[in-house]
C-alpha cells in the first residue's frame, strides 16, 4: 500500500523515522512510486489514434458532464 503524507507537526518526524527503523515504512522515490505501467501507456495511445481518425466520437464537455449527471 503507498501513501503520500505531509507532515505537519514536528513530533510526527521524529514518529516517522522510528518507524522507518523498525522496517514499517520505507520511502520510495517519487518517480517509482508514480510509474505509469506500459499497457496503460499503450491504451491511452490507442485511444487518442481511434478519436483522431474518428472526429464524430468526440463530445463536448458539457454534453460529458450532462451524461455523468444522468445517473
């Protein structure tokens, strides 16, 4: 499981630091924690290909708000 914390009060560091000693936590760089998986990277530019070559697929955006209101 992965959290993003803002610390807010000085006590919580120090919280923070012994729990990183007892091996509970570890901080992960922010570029690994937010890697983008290649299929998904492949699906968006399959996607962005079909509505280039497709124009009447595209909806306005208030015509897309309209149809997430609908429910």
């Amino acid at each position: 499981m992965t959290y993003h914390i803002r610390i807010k009060k000085d006590y919580a560091e120090a919280i923070i630091a012994d729990l990183q000693k007892k091996d509970a936590l570890e901080f992960v760089p922010e570029d690994e924690a937010f890697e983008v998986p290649q299929w998904q990277k492949d699906e968006v530019r399959k996607r962005i290909e079909k509505y280039r070559n497709n124009k009447e697929l595209l909806i306005d955006e208030e015509s897309f708000l309209n149809m997430l209101n609908e429910d």
